[in-house]
C-alpha cells in the first residue's frame, strides 16, 4: 500500500518497468513532471484518448466498458452538454460579480429539485470547495468547531477537508476537533435498529467532544457512505441522526458529491431518500458532467447572518460556461428519464450482480441503490473482508476493458457506478465479464 498513498485500486510505481514500453514511457514521464502525488488506476494503467456514452477508447481503438464513473453521469461527451458549453464560451465568460440571468434560472431550476426548505445556493469549482465553505458556514453558525464522520469517510482535499477524511490515510491525520464514528452497517448491529444504533454512536462522539472542551459544530456524511463500503439501507434511518445534531446545537450536512443528481434512483438526492431535510447540502461531480462547477445548496436562515458579516468570492465558481454545462447536464436528466432509469437498470444490475454471488461463495452481501452497487469480497471461512480478491477482480475486469474499481476501510467492495445512460444490454456485458472473471481468480 505504500506505493499507492492508501488508494485503492492505485498503481504500484515500483512496477513501471514492467509495463509496455510506451505506457512506460508515459508513467515515467508523468512522474517526472507531475512528481509523486498523482496516481494512476489499475496494475496495468490504460491510456485513453477519446469518449462517448458509456464507453471509453484506448489509443488503438479499443472500446472499454465504462461502470465506474459518475463525473460524466449523463454520459462521456453528450452532445447535448458539450454544444451548450461551446456556444456559451463563444459568447461570455465571467464571474459572478456582474448581473445575469443565466445563473439566476439554473439556480432557480436546481433549488427546485430540493427539498422545499433549501432555498439558497452558492457555487464553488469543486466537491472539496463545497464542503469547505459548508465547514466554514456550519462553524460560523454554531460557533462551535468539533465535527462528527464516519470512520471511513472521504469528503475532499483542501486541507480543511482532509481533516475530515479518515479514509486519505495516517499520513493525513484527522484534525483535533474531529471524531470519528462507524458507519451504519446493517451486517453489524446485532439485530438492533440500524437508525438507532448509528444516532447512539454519533451522540457519543459529540459527548466526546464536549468532554475535552470542543464545542459541537456539526456531522457531515455522504448519504450512500460511498467509502465507507456503500451502505444505502433502510432508507430512512438517518431521520433519528437528524434530531440529535439539532438536539446538541450543531448543523446537518449532507454531501451529495457521490448520491446526487439521480444517482440513486429513488430520488434526486440521496437525503431525499432518508426523508430529511439538511442544514447544508454539498454537490460537485456530476454537476457539470465534467466542466467544474459545485456548490452549498442552504437553508436560507443559516446563510442571512454568515453572507452579511463574510463577503464569499470563488473567481470561477458560477462562471457562465460552467453554468451552461450544469443546466445542460439537467436538461439531460430531465428529458433522457435519467432518474427512472437509475432506479430500474440499477435494479437489474444488483439482481444480475446478486445471482452471480449465489454461485461464487467468497462473494457475500450484494448492496445498493440505483446505479451504484456494492459487492463484499470475503475469506469464506472466516467471513473477514478480502481485499486482494477484490481488487484482482478489478483488474481482471480491466484487462477484459471493463473498468470499475473498490472500495471500503478493506478495499474489499467492488464499486460499481456507471454513468447514468446504463442500459440493460451494458449490464449483460458486464455481468458476462464479471463472471469470466470470477471463474478465473478462484481457480488461481
């Protein structure tokens, strides 16, 4: 893991050389120039150099399967996202301290997919600006500075946010205001309600904080616990966490980076699923299908005392050809019944993903919530999380030009997230696949 920083599924450097030599060529390069923190995916990195719909091409022509990556949810190059983006950069692109309209309809058309309640929205360039401003307005609020997360989590890289990251690893140490709790498992609450045993152990991280003098401020969890192993179910059992954050005087986050956008096929958010209504709601990602753009959806009482005594500039956040991209990318969703087709592709694809598990005994728990699946890798005779047989299942599907990657505190949890325009015929691809590829790493 050293040579991967605690990335999962992350290349091995001390490999390169046994790499075809142009790719070699390439990752000796990118060190190089880029230096060591940037890494590559897979044992055997790909180079791609051209997109479309659900598929990506290598420089020899080669179509990969794309199951793994929500940033262009609404599909790899769509056109009808990339002529947006063209005309508006032909014609403006500014910030946001001049009057336009533009950026007034998207945000009207975006606060409309919320929960009634959020009612103001700020734009950022990134998820990891998103959150950071959400700490900065949640600790301005509150006054308090302590912070709540799953033991897992991943929320961004600022420095403030990888504070709030437990999953970058320990040479990234949790700030001292921050507590840790384990994520909602169903698997391990021996029989107890799921909402009430995770409420319990957030109550008892914010005891925790108070009694060594940290003042509550808020608890933040991306409501599909992507990192943590992704853990959408039951829905609902976030509603008893909701009351005690309120109750201990601090703010609810919810990050909507991974779940947003139609991901999960029950909703257009993934809080709306849990039937909550948040303080503060992050989104980034998806929202430009690629172009950078994210932001703090909030309810406005909370933003009236902060947005008079803080003046808050981002110089591209909300720039104008990003907007067009954001409202291009709802078009899409809109029009092509995205949101529907989350919910029954995603059906199709756990069931189809579920059967094969029948059949394969170091497969355990199948999970998930439209277009984003979950698969446990297991030792069958003691049941502890596998996470060499998971990942040899990732790059046995890579070198079959199926990408996905995984996930979880193991690395054990295959993560399977395609973009959104997943079709059932794409799942027959890939379960094919994965089958071949589950045959063959249980055989060796």
């Amino acid at each position: 893991m050293s040579n991967t920083a605690y990335m999962v599924n992350g290349f091995d450097v001390s490999t390169v050389d046994a790499l075809d030599p142009h790719l070699q060529e390439i990752v000796k390069r990118r060190s190089r120039l880029l230096g060591p923190a940037y890494k590559l995916f897979y044992a055997n990195p790909v180079q791609f150099v051209r997109s479309e719909g659900v598929h990506l091409y290598d420089a020899q022509g080669n179509a990969y399967l794309d199951v793994y990556n929500n940033v262009p949810s609404v599909g790899h190059a769509h056109p009808h996202v990339t002529a947006a983006i063209t005309r508006q950069a032909q014609t403006l692109n500014t910030h946001t301290r001049y009057a336009a309209e533009p950026i007034l309809d998207y945000a009207e058309r975006l606060l409309a997919t919320h929960t009634e309640g959020l009612g103001n929205v700020m734009f950022t360039c990134t998820g990891s600006e998103a959150v950071d401003l959400a700490l900065r307005i949640t600790r301005f609020q509150t006054g308090g500075t302590g912070i709540v997360v799953t033991s897992n989590a991943y929320h961004g890289l600022t420095s403030a946010v990888a504070e709030i990251s437990p999953t970058m690893g320990p040479s990234v140490p949790l700030g001292p205001y921050v507590r840790t709790v384990p994520p909602p498992d169903p698997y391990r609450t021996d029989g107890r309600d799921v909402g009430a045993a995770f409420a319990e152990g957030v109550a008892a991280a914010i005891a925790d904080l108070e009694r060594h003098g940290i003042r509550f401020a808020g608890f933040i969890a991306d409501t599909l616990f992507s990192t943590d192993g992704i853990l959408p179910d039951p829905a609902g059992f976030l509603k008893p966490v909701v009351d005690i954050v309120h109750r201990a005087g601090g703010l609810y986050i919810a990050d909507e980076v991974q779940p947003g956008f139609a991901r999960t096929g029950d909703a257009m958010w993934g809080y709306q699923r849990h039937g909550i209504l948040p303080d503060l709601v992050v989104m980034g990602k998806p929202m430009g299908n690629g172009m950078p753009i994210a932001g703090v959806v909030a309810r406005p009482e909370i933003l009236a005392d902060f947005g008079t005594k803080i003046r808050y500039f981002n110089t591209f956040g909300g720039n104008s050809v990003s907007i067009a991209a954001a409202a291009a990318v709802l078009d899409v969703i809109e029009d092509e019944k995205l949101l529907d087709n989350s919910r029954t592709v995603g059906q199709y694809l756990r069931e189809g993903v579920g059967d094969l598990a029948k059949d394969h005994p170091r497969m355990g728990a199948v999970r998930g919530a439209g277009l984003y699946v979950a698969a446990d890798f297991i030792h069958p005779d003691t049941g502890a999380p596998d996470g060499d047989l998971a990942l040899a299942v990732v790059n046995g599907l890579r070198e079959r030009r199926v990408l996905i990657s995984a996930t979880g505190a193991q690395g054990s949890i295959l993560k399977i997230r395609p973009p959104l325009p997943f079709t059932r015929a794409h799942v027959d691809t890939f379960i094919e696949a994965l089958s071949d590829v589950l045959a063959t790493v249980e055989i060796a």
